[in-house]
C-alpha cells in the first residue's frame, strides 16, 4: 500500500532527488548540489511516498494565489512503471483541492518519461523553453 508523510529528513530526500536527477542536470549542465537542493525544499510542502512503509520516494508542492505547483515527484527507479506516479499525482491533486488550487501545474524536462504520465494524468501543455514542458490542468 502507498502511503505519505510529511518528510521528516529533507536532506535525505534531497539525496534521493539527487540522485534520480543527475542525469538531467548533468545533460543540462545544471550545476545543483544536494544542499542546494535542500535548501530550496525548505520553502516547499514535502512529503515522503512510502510503499509498505519503505521511503520509496518524495513529492514536493507549493502553491500561489490559485494554483497548486508540483514542484517535484521522484519515484526511485526500481518502483517506476507500477503505477505510483499516478497515486502521487491523485495525492497532490487531493491536496491541491483542500487549499482550493484552482490548477495544478508542474513543469518537466522535455527528455523525461515523465511526460508520458502527466500526458496520461490529463496535464496538457501551456508553454515551453529549451530545456522544459510547462504543463498544467483543472483540478477536479
């Protein structure tokens, strides 16, 4: 069963973070360093993704007048393609609904099969740079 909490370790999720990222960063030349990682989550609402009680990933939001941002959603490898994402995204729009989001929005690296499963969970397209898709859709 999955299950979150609210993260009691940010620097061990920013790890994990840093760790499934890496790729990215490297391939983009973003130059992120696990206590800036950290950092930076301190100001987000983080919960840790657990499946039968195994930290198996983190989620991340923040929020503006009417939108609920996912600012992160991080799966470790083994545990993707199992249908926790989706779990993650309907946790974060439950979440999104309570503090009356109007949009949940993310943004994801165009490379990432990340795409797929917000294309999937119903986000839809609203911009894009050189490096990043800008997605959002309604919360229900």
């Amino acid at each position: 069963m999955v299950t979150f909490r609210l993260s009691k370790d940010l620097a061990k999720a920013a790890r994990f973070t840093l760790s499934n990222m890496r790729r990215y960063y490297e391939q983009y030349s973003v130059d992120w360093d696990e206590a800036q990682i950290e950092k930076m989550t301190q100001e987000l609402v983080n919960f840790d993704i657990l499946l039968e009680g195994k930290l198996i990933g983190v989620i991340r939001l923040s929020f503006d007048s009417d939108d609920c941002w996912l600012r992160d959603l991080q799966v470790e490898q083994s545990y993707q393609n199992q249908g926790i994402g989706s779990i993650a995204i309907a946790e974060a729009e439950r979440f999104a609904r309570e503090h009356c989001a109007e949009n949940l929005k993310l943004r994801v690296f165009k490379n990432s099969p990340a795409v797929h499963l917000y294309k999937r969970q119903g986000f839809g397209l609203t911009s894009e740079d050189e490096r990043f898709y800008y997605m959002s859709r309604i919360v229900s």
